[in-house]
C-alpha cells in the first residue's frame, strides 16, 4: 500500500511540473476576463463543431451501418454519461494539482485523439471486430473526457461573472447552434454525394466526418490552453470522502440532484432513441432527419437569449418550469406519429414536435446546467459540480441500456386503444391511441418526466417565479426580438451575424 501510495505521489509530481506551462493567476483584471470569455466562446463553437461531427445522427448511422443492433445503440448513448463517473476519482485529481487549466487541456487533447481509431475502423478493422473497436474507442475517449469536465466545471464557475452566466451561456449556446446547423446540413450533403459516388463505401464516408470533427476539436483544445485560470479558492482540507458528501449533506443541492437524476434518467430514456425511430420504424432516410434536427436547432438558437435573459432576470428554476412541461409533452406526442403506422399527419407531427423540442430544449439546457453553478458554493464547486455530473452520469447511462435491452421485449407487444361509435347502419370506430415498440419508451419517459418535475417544486433557487408571469415576460421579450429583426439595423446584425457577435461583451 506504501508503494501505491508513493506511485500516486510521482504521479502527480509529474503533473505539477508540467503544469507549470500553465500558470494559474491569483486574480483576473478586467480585460484579463474578457479576452478569457473569448477564448471559451471560440473553444465552444469548437467543440460543437467536433460534437455535430462525431456524435448524434452520424455517430448512430454510421453504428447501424457496421450492423449495430438496438443493444449497442443504446450502448453507445450510455458510455459518455456513464463514463461520467470517473468525475469522482477527478474531484481528488483537481483539488491536488489545483491547476485546473492544465488538467482540461491534457485530457481533452487525449480523449479527441481516439476519434482517429474509430475513423479508421472502416479500412483496418475486419466486420466482426468492428463494433467492439467502435465501442472501445468510446469508452477511452468518455473516461478522458469526463476527467476534462470535472476541471472545466469548476474552472468556469470561478471564471464567469455569476450575474453573467445566462447571458453568456445562452449567447455560446446560440453561436454553437448556429455553426451546428450549418455544419449539420453540408455533412449530410457530403454523406449523399459519398453515397452516390462511392456505393457500398458508406461507413468510409462517415470516417471522412470523423475526422473533420477530430480536426475542429484541437482548435478547441488550443483556445482553452490560451484561456487564463483564477486561483482555486481554499477548500476545507483534501480528505476524498469529505468532498464527496459535502453536497448531499446540503438539503437543497440534494433535492436539486433527485431532479436533475429523474429528469435525466426521463430524458434518456427516449431521445437516443428517436433517430432510430425515424431511420426504422418511420422510414426516413438521413436527410429528413438531419432536416429535422435542424430545425430544432434553428429554433433554439432563437429562443436561447430569451431563456438566458429570463434566467437572469428571474432564475433558471423559473425556466425549468415552463420549459421542462413542455419537453415532456414532446416526448408524448412521438407516440401519436404512428396509429398503428405512418399516416398523413406523420410529417406535420414531427415538424410541430421538433419545433417544440427546440424551445424547450433551449431553456432545460441553459437552466439545468446554470442552477447547479448557481446553487454550488464558491470554494465548494469542484466537488458539488462534480456530484451534480455523477447523479446526471448515472441516470442517462442506465435509461439507454435498459432501453437498448428491453427493444426487442418490446417489439412484440402492442396496447391500443379505440373509440368505437356504432349505428343501425354503419360502425365507426378511432385509434385514438397505439403503443408500440419505441412507443413504450417515450410513454414511460413522460411519465417518469412527470415525476421529475413535482421534484423540481422542492429546490429552493432565490427570484423563482409563477409560471405566468415568465410567460408574459417571454412574449415581450419575443416581441423585442422580431421589432429588431424587422428594423434595418436588426437586419444588419444579420448580416454581421455572428463574427461581429463574438466581439460583443
């Protein structure tokens, strides 16, 4: 035990002498946060580009094209929350190098490297060793990454202004959503150019993909090497399991854990699930899901700077209030798109759906993640954070699994229910509704969101609101954005939109 511990020692010995490239300042002056702010917007539209290009929609087509069955679908969407977890061991790495900066940096590098092994399993690996490479590769890259967010998390919480965090994060997000959607439609326009020319070779094409996105997360990794770190502020001492329950022994972090876990464990359940849905059982092909995809997008990039100013003017409690009901319903109203199949509302139904998603999608976001920086205390973030990410892990890693496992369960069974009006001359009868296979999910998802909610109620978060009165804000908010987008300067923005934007503090 002495040998390991002494191990653990060198170890991070080494760390501390290679975090010197990384010096951490005692305090920020103004145009130091600033330029700092910067680089993490520009690291942000980054790492979205690398995430539109290697995960979602392409990384499930190009699992279903190396002959993935549900189990590893669900698999795939269960191995980056899972891997998660390793935030716990990451708590005691960050609060013994307290150089958060450079922990960020070598892990984020490391965890985008191994997109080049899953790239390449189209040309060296043989098809029976294809998807356990596949999900292999995941796993390294997911165990890297969460060690990443642990020190990103805590790094941010010090950095940000805390009366700033909905407004940048919404503008980030935004700038994000906006390069996704571009992004989104000419990879999809690339993969059926590559599938025409190059029938037979579609998985090679996805790699092509891959690897753009490989090449976008480095920029990202070199903007957060550029951007400075505030000094981590005292904790009450190193001892591991003392970090760990610091959180739970708090009453309302508790309570805002069970939530963010029901609400998780809900939302998993059923939205890894809805590309398949569309590919199999609706028959789309990748465009229509693409193009559906972007249209959420398109929405929420709209709506998240109405989010993130309500937030702020309010709380995020108040936003996940209207937009988490709404989300919910959402997810009900997949199961409509087929009575028993598809039918001529199919199409309307799921533009109207995937309008839904985007708005609410914006403000469950933005206000999840910004209520747990919130509620962290200061000195505290690291390991409060790094609870919030375990509990969120947990419950979006187990929800895909059983989801992926009980698929085939599922496929044999049907609940209908119809209406039936009978006459002396004729009978009428109404599939008023029809589950089937994907459509349980989605039933119970609403369900268990349902139960996430009354959870929500018990979070105490100063400036809450009544629901109506957020409303009544958000349409004038609305009616803002449309006066400036109907004005010749609003126009202008457009145009300067978003590189002017990024300059913008």
């Amino acid at each position: 035990m002495i040998a390991i511990e002494q191990g653990f020692h060198r170890i991070f010995d080494i760390f501390k002498n290679g975090a010197t490239a990384f010096p951490v300042k005692d305090a920020l002056a103004g145009i130091e946060v600033k330029r700092a702010l910067d680089y993490v917007l520009w690291d942000g539209l980054a790492t979205q580009v690398m995430v539109t290009l290697t995960a979602g929609i392409f990384l499930v087509a190009f699992a279903l094209e190396l002959g993935a069955s549900y189990t590893v679908i669900g698999l795939l969407a269960a191995i980056p929350p899972l891997a998660e977890l390793f935030q716990i061991p990451a708590i005691y790495i960050v609060e013994r190098v307290r150089n958060r900066r450079f922990l960020v940096v070598l892990n984020s590098f490391l965890a985008r490297c191994f997109w080049i092994p899953i790239a390449a399993i189209p040309f060296v690996c043989p098809p029976d060793l294809a998807i356990p490479v596949l999900i292999a590769s995941m796993c390294v890259y997911a165990t890297f990454s969460a060690i990443s967010h642990c020190g990103w998390n805590s790094w941010m919480r010090d950095l940000i202004p805390q009366d700033r965090l909905g407004d940048f994060f919404s503008r980030r997000m935004k700038l994000s959503t906006i390069f996704a959607i571009v992004l989104s439609l000419c990879a999809a326009a690339f993969i059926d150019a590559w599938e025409l020319r190059m029938p037979g070779a579609l998985a090679s094409g996805y790699s092509a993909v891959f690897m753009a996105g490989f090449a976008a997360g480095l920029v990202g990794v070199y903007y957060l090497s550029k951007t400075p770190e505030p000094k981590m502020l005292p904790s009450e001492g190193h001892h591991f399991m003392k970090l760990l329950a610091a959180p739970i022994k708090d009453i309302n972090f508790k309570n805002l854990l069970i939530f963010l876990g029901s609400w998780n464990f809900a939302v998993n359940l059923a939205a890894p699930f809805f590309t398949v849905y569309m590919l199999t059982l609706l028959g789309l092909d990748i465009t229509w899901v693409i193009a559906f995809s972007v249209l959420s997008q398109v929405v929420s990039a709209g709506f998240y700077r109405i989010w993130g100013r309500a937030a702020d003017r309010f709380s995020n409690k108040s936003v996940l209030k209207v937009s988490g009901p709404l989300f919910m319903l959402c997810i009900l109203a997949w199961t409509f798109t087929t009575l028993p199949d598809v039918h001529a509302l199919t199409i309307p139904l799921l533009i109207g759906i995937h309008i839904l998603i985007g708005i609410s999608t914006a403000g469950v976001t933005l206000a999840s993640g910004n209520i747990s920086l919130k509620l962290a205390p200061q000195g505290k973030a690291t390991s409060y954070l790094a609870s919030s990410t375990v509990v969120n892990s947990l419950a979006a890693g187990i929800a895909p699994v059983m989801g992926g496992m009980c698929a085939d369960f599922f496929a044999a069974r049907e609940l209908s229910l119809t209406l039936t009006w009978k006459d002396p001359v004729s009978i009428v009868a109404f599939e008023t509704l029809d589950l089937q296979h994907w459509d349980f999910f989605f039933f119970f998802a609403f369900l268990i969101g349902l139960y996430s909610l009354y959870r929500l109620s018990r979070v105490n978060e100063t400036g809450c609101v009544k629901e109506h009165i957020l409303l009544q804000e958000m349409a004038v908010e609305m009616k803002r954005e449309m006066r400036n987008l109907s004005t010749v300067g609003g126009l202008r923005m457009l145009v300067r939109f978003p590189i002017a934007r990024l300059r913008e503090k």
